[in-house]
C-alpha cells in the first residue's frame, strides 16, 4: 500500500477534459432535473444520444419520449438515438404482471410519427441476472446530462413520489463526442445491439454468440478523446469498466479512495460494498481519515414493501442491506463514537434513495451509476465522470449537494439503533433464515 500522494499523482495523470467554473452545473432536485431533461429535449439542434437502464411506459416515460419524437417532427435531420438494456425492455417491472413491455409501448408511439427516433437494446449479458447495460449519460449537442436516474415516474417526480439522485451538467464538446462516439462505436455498430421500435426483434437466444462476443469487446471499451487540461481548469475524466478483472471504473474507484487524506463523502443506495472497497474503507478509517458514508434507510429502497401490502420475496432485499450495515456498524462502533465514521441513513416520507458517488478532500469528485456493490463491481456495463477541481472552483456547488443531502438524513449513534433479525416480519425472518441456513448469502450478495 503506498501513501494517498502516490494515488493523487495516478489520479492528476490521467487524461482530462478542461471545462471553466461556467460549465458544471449541479441540478438541486428531481423535479427540476425532469424540467431540464424537457428543456434539453426541445432546445437541441444536431443530436441527441441517451443511455438509460430503461425508459418506462408509464407518465414520465411517455412524456419524455413524445418530447422525443416532437423534437424529430421539428427537426429530422436532429439524430435521436437511444440506448437501453435489452432485457429490462422486454419484461415487465419485478413483481408486476404485465401483458405489454416496455418495446410495446417504443413501437406504439413510433407508429404515431411521421419521422421515427432511433431505439436499441443493449444486451450487455445473455441474461439480466448476469449483467444489464447499467451505463448513464445523456447527450444534448455539446451538453452532457448525467444521472444514476433512470426514466420513469419516480425518478422524474411526476407524480408525489420520487427517487432522489445526483444530477450533473457539464457543458463540453469533447466530453459531448466522447460519449457520443462510445454509444455509436461499442453499441450503434454492433449486430448484439437490436432496434426495439421497428420491427420483430432477435430472440436473446439466436443472439447467443454474438452477445457473448459483444461482452468482450465491451469489458475493453473507453472513451476516447483529446485531454486539452493545462492544470488551471476543472479537469474531467470519462471512465467505463465492465467485469471483475481490468475494470478501469474500479480502478478508478480504489484509488479515488486511497488518495483520500482528510476526508470521504460516499453515496450509495444499497449497502452491499465488494470486498475490494470494505478493505479501503478500514484502511481510512485506520489512518484517521473521516468516513461519511449516506445510505437509504430500508423503507427508502426500491424494492420495499410495506407490512401491509402482499410480501414477495424481492420485498427481503431491504432488510438483507440493512442486515449488512448493522454487522458493518457493530465492527466499527468505535469509529462512530469517535467521529472518524459517520453513517447517515436518508428517509423522506415514502420517497426512496438512489444517490452514489464519492467525494475525497475537497478536490476530487466521482459521478457515477455505479451503486458500489459486487453487481456493479463485476457485473454491470458501468461508467462514471471523475472531476478534478484542484482550486475548488466548484467547492461551493458540491457542498451545498452534500449539504442538501444530508438534509434528509439522520446520524446513527449506535448500530443498535438498526433493527435486528428478531425485528423484521416474519415474512422477512423465514426468507434471510433461509438464505443463511443453505449458504445463498454468499452468491446473493455478488448479484445484488
């Protein structure tokens, strides 16, 4: 292990983007972020290229997509393509019985339009449980709009209800071409990757072989660009990284964390860190660094299911990550009581948490989808933006994010303040009794 300078020399070496204090711009809330998502949509005049888990078929979905097409009817020579994953597309949402997909509803509104946007399946893995296009990034003619948002109603407060993530605009030609030029490179021009909205789509079995190869060349696909930063601007590097082994975007991550000397600031939405990232937050806090990790508390994931609704065994992931953060908080407890750990756990009403990304001593920044867990770590298609702003230019932009964050969190004091196995339903206690008894945690944790 050498010391954090050796890691803030391998971090200042990479190649960077320079983009002034003018550039970067960090969107405060969700509903503003669908505001902007609408503006960007209708104000663009030579493309748009987005990368997304899915776009739903339901309010959101539909107006963001109809946004689409309007700005197609204005402009056909305006190039609109966009990527999802090829699997989510084709089935319904976990725990819902559905007759239509989300391709159904790409297909019903293109038959509605003169001039037809352009809509791709990314089969990243041959099944989804082994892998999903999970990479994030919205390009708007020179303007990149990045979130670990998805689009649908909850990610995009159409209704009450929101998921809370990060949202980041970055206003940059060459960033723009970097992440326009990967999605027409890796995705646009390879027989894996289907069009969802015109016509019969290849089965995910005939594509057998060609996923397989696609896996490859995308576990050694990059961003390509020109760095033009001199050292005087803010600095950002493009990074992706798929699979356990050469992953750049865990690389990144790993160093990111070891060149940390005073603080880290950590986002993550479900606290199931790999092994890899466990063993650099115990060296942190070893070496005196402070540790403030935010997580959303059990009733603010995704997957939660209230006691009084139908229990499906989905429903148990909530209870598994906070299973995990209480072992975690019970190792470290002398930490929390010291200060050098400080573990928020975020809740607003029935809304829910999608927030990740890591901020090291002021200076440093990742943007990112990656949720910071075995899945992401050596599963998914991930990618992420680290910033360096060595003049803290954006010190006071990214403060107030943490700050605005940690408005809806609250401290824990004491890893008994968590619930234990004997508090949870017993829906949930019969389902991790289970899980445990037969060993399953183990290979449940890597895909999770």
């Amino acid at each position: 292990m050498f010391a954090p300078a050796y890691y803030q020399d391998r971090l200042s070496s990479l190649p960077q983007i320079a983009v002034g204090e003018s550039d970067y711009r960090i969107i405060k809330s969700t509903r503003e972020f669908k505001e902007r998502l609408l503006e960007l949509i209708r104000s663009a005049t030579t493309r748009i290229y987005m990368a997304a888990l899915y776009l739903e078929a339901d309010g959101a979905g539909e107006e963001i997509l109809r946004a689409l097409f309007e700005a197609q009817q204005a402009n056909p020579a305006l190039d609109i393509q966009i990527f999802v994953d090829f699997h989510r597309a084709q089935r319904g949402r976990i725990g819902e019985e559905t007759t239509a997909t989300n391709r159904d509803f790409y297909q019903r509104l293109t038959d509605e339009y003169e001039h037809p946007i352009k809509i791709f399946g990314v089969p990243v893995k041959g099944r989804e449980i082994f892998g999903v296009l999970h990479l994030k990034g919205f390009v708007f003619d020179n303007t990149v709009l990045y979130s670990g948002a998805s689009i649908n109603d909850v990610y995009l407060h159409h209704e009450e209800r929101y998921r809370y993530d990060r949202y980041h605009e970055m206003h940059s030609r060459v960033l723009s071409d970097s992440f326009a030029e990967y999605m027409t490179s890796y995705f646009r021009k390879h027989p894996a990757v289907q069009p969802l909205n015109s016509g019969p789509v290849t089965s995910r079995k005939a594509l057998k072989h060609v996923i397989r190869n696609f896996g490859r060349t995308l576990r050694r696909s990059t961003y390509s660009f020109a760095p033009d930063h001199d050292g005087t601007q803010i600095g950002l590097t493009p990074v992706c990284g798929m699979g356990a082994r050469g992953n750049r975007l865990n690389k990144m991550i790993c160093n990111l964390l070891r060149s940390a000397e005073k603080e880290v600031f950590i986002c993550t939405p479900y606290f199931n860190p790999p092994r890899t990232i466990s063993r650099q937050l115990n060296q942190l806090l070893k070496r005196h660094v402070k540790v403030t990790i935010v997580v959303g508390d059990k009733t603010a994931n995704d997957f939660y299911i209230p006691p009084e609704e139908e229990f499906s065994k989905i429903g148990g992931l909530p209870y598994l990550y906070e299973y995990n953060l209480r072992s975690f908080a019970r190792r470290h407890q002398k930490d929390i009581e010291d200060g050098r750990l400080n573990l928020m756990l975020w809740k607003s009403g029935d809304n829910s948490y999608h927030l990740k990304g890591i901020y090291a001593d002021g200076n440093r920044a990742l943007v990112t989808g990656s949720n910071l867990n075995p899945r992401a770590w050596g599963l998914d298609l991930e990618n992420g933006v680290l910033v360096q702003d060595m003049q803290q230019k954006l010190q006071t932009e990214f403060v107030q994010e943490q700050e605005l964050i940690l408005s809806g969190a609250s401290r824990i004091n004491n890893y008994r303040e968590l619930d234990k196995m004997g508090d949870y339903p017993d829906e949930v206690q019969r389902l991790l009794g289970k899980i445990k008894r037969f060993k399953a945690h183990v290979l449940i944790k890597k895909i999770i």
